[in-house]
C-alpha cells in the first residue's frame, strides 16, 4: 500500500504476499520516518545487492542511483566499490562509472565516494565538487492532471546548475505503454530547438569564477526548484578561451554584464569580441568601467533564454 502519498491505504501488488517471488516478501511497517527509509532486514539487504549486481554485470550502466544516501553501511559501499572497480577494468584503467547520493533521509552520505544529488532542486552557488539535480518535467511517472514544466522552466533550470558545476539528470514523463503524453513531446521539441542552437553554453563546458548575477536568488537545497527568473538574471560558463553569459529570460534592451565592467575586478582580460548564439548580425557593445553593455539585434534566436559568447 501507499504509505505516504495520495493513495495512503489503497493495496497493491507489491504488498501481497502471493507476489512475494516478483516484488519482495513484506519486511518492515509501514514507513513513518525519512531516517528509517531504508530497511534493516538483513535478507532483503542482500537480495538487494545481489539484484543490483545482476543488473550492474550485465547492462554496465554509466550512472546508478539510489535516492537516498548510500544504503545498508558495509552491504552497500562493497556494492558501489564494486561498481567502480568493475568500471575501472572495462575502461582500461579510468572510472567513467558515477554514484548518485543524497546528503538527506536514510544511509550514509560520504562526500567523496559519489557525486551529491539534489532532488527538485539546486546548490547556492559554485561547488567546487561536481554535483547533480534530478527532476522530472511533470510527476516521477504519468499523473492526470499534473502540472508539466515548459521548456522555459528547465532551460533556465539547468543554466543555473551547469552554472554551479552540477549536471542536471532530467526525468521525461511517458504513458504506462511507453508512449509520450503530448505535453512531453511538446517540451522535447522545444527543448532540442534550444539546444541545437545554445548547446555551446552547455556541453562541455565549466564554471567560471562566479556563477552569475542578477536580482533573484535561487532558494537552495531539495525540492525548492520554483524559482522565477527575468532577463536581467544571467548565468556564466567557460570553454576554451570563450566566457557564455545566458540570459535567464528574453532581453528587451540592452544586456548589461556587470561582472565584466573594468572595474569588477573579475576579468584583467580586455573584451574582444561578443556573438550571439544563433545569429549571424553583428552586435554593437561597449565594455565600460560598470558593465559589458551588448546591443540587441533586431530579433533573438530564442525567447527561452539567449547565450553570448564573449572572447578576450
């Protein structure tokens, strides 16, 4: 049964124990605390490790997640140390494998043996360790009537992590067959739309000395991930020799970057030359003593959010 969503008390196959061999036999009570999320029954501890370890030798995912901190003490580090051995061995010597985990609820949160997870939610500012949200654009799994995100809420979503040297592993709500609700595909599409052409910003990229400025402050910490953004909100990345300053909304005047002013005291390197993703017009600019001010051409690539890229 639910034992603390909407559906508290309604039965299920999982609890019933003729389905024991599919689910799991019954093991604990009901769920009332997040520190107790994780069982202490010692026999579904190792058919845990054992189903993860089948589905670890023989699918090799890249990422493997928990929600939650590392569960079961010895029974799951052995599992993650061996995760990355094994990920070790199949990459000729190089860990390519990645360990999420919270720093919140049940299990053990050991900061350098995973990359730290955020649920619905971001980090204050720079972390000088990679991390990662995980959210969904709609419910974890199709819900009528829920409220989808647009591809407007997780552009500016995910400039603010990449931002801060995060990742963001994003959830795509499909029916019970597979398919995609419409509002799925819509926000696919336009999320492709603007990645195909601000992409730069994004991949491969890394955080620069400060994260951004801007008038809004993003509430940190899990499941607060509602923040607003305007315009004047921009987010920094670095690639190369190249600075890209996103807009966390549609500019309708004149960008100013005040970090590279002159006299910010961030950047000794003079401005070269300023492009906007996605737009072959040459852009007028000025870097003065207070801002980098960035003349708009007469029309954006996007009304999401618009990437400069900035050489020095």
């Amino acid at each position: 049964y639910d034992q603390m969503w909407p559906m508290l008390g309604a039965s299920y196959d999982g609890a019933d124990p003729k389905y024991a061999s599919l689910y799991h036999r019954a093991h604990d009570e009901a769920y009332r605390d997040a520190r107790t999320w994780y069982t202490t029954d010692k026999r579904f501890q190792q058919e845990w490790f054992n189903r993860i370890t089948d589905l670890l030798t023989h699918y090799q995912p890249d990422l493997l997640y928990s929600d939650g901190g590392i569960p079961f003490g010895e029974v799951g580090r052995t599992l993650v140390a061996n995760y990355y051995n094994a990920s070790i061995a199949n990459h000729g010597g190089k860990l390519e494998a990645v360990y999420d985990h919270k720093d919140i609820g049940s299990g053990e949160f050991i900061r350098e043996a995973g990359v730290q997870d955020v649920e619905r939610g971001v980090m204050e500012s720079i972390n000088p360790l990679p991390w990662q949200t995980d959210t969904s654009i709609g419910d974890w799994f199709y819900s009528e009537g829920y409220k989808y995100k647009t591809a407007t809420d997780v552009v500016h979503m995910l400039a603010d992590i990449v931002s801060k040297n995060g990742n963001l592993l994003l959830n795509v709500v499909q029916y019970p067959d597979g398919s995609l609700p419409p509002e799925a595909m819509q926000f696919l599409q336009e999320m492709a739309e603007w990645m195909s052409v601000n992409g730069d910003a994004i991949y491969g990229t890394r955080p620069w000395k400060i994260f951004g400025e801007g008038p809004t402050k993003a509430e940190a910490g899990h499941f607060k991930e509602n923040t607003v953004y305007t315009a004047q909100d921009i987010r920094f990345t670095t690639k190369g020799n190249a600075l890209y300053a996103t807009t966390l909304g549609t500019p309708t005047t004149a960008v100013r970057i005040q970090s590279l002013g002159r006299k910010a005291g961030l950047e000794t390197r003079p401005v070269k030359a300023v492009a906007l993703l996605g737009s072959k017009a040459p852009l007028r600019w000025e870097q003065t003593d207070d801002a980098l001010v960035i003349q708009l051409p007469a029309s954006l690539p996007s009304k999401i959010a618009s990437s400069f890229q900035i050489r020095f």
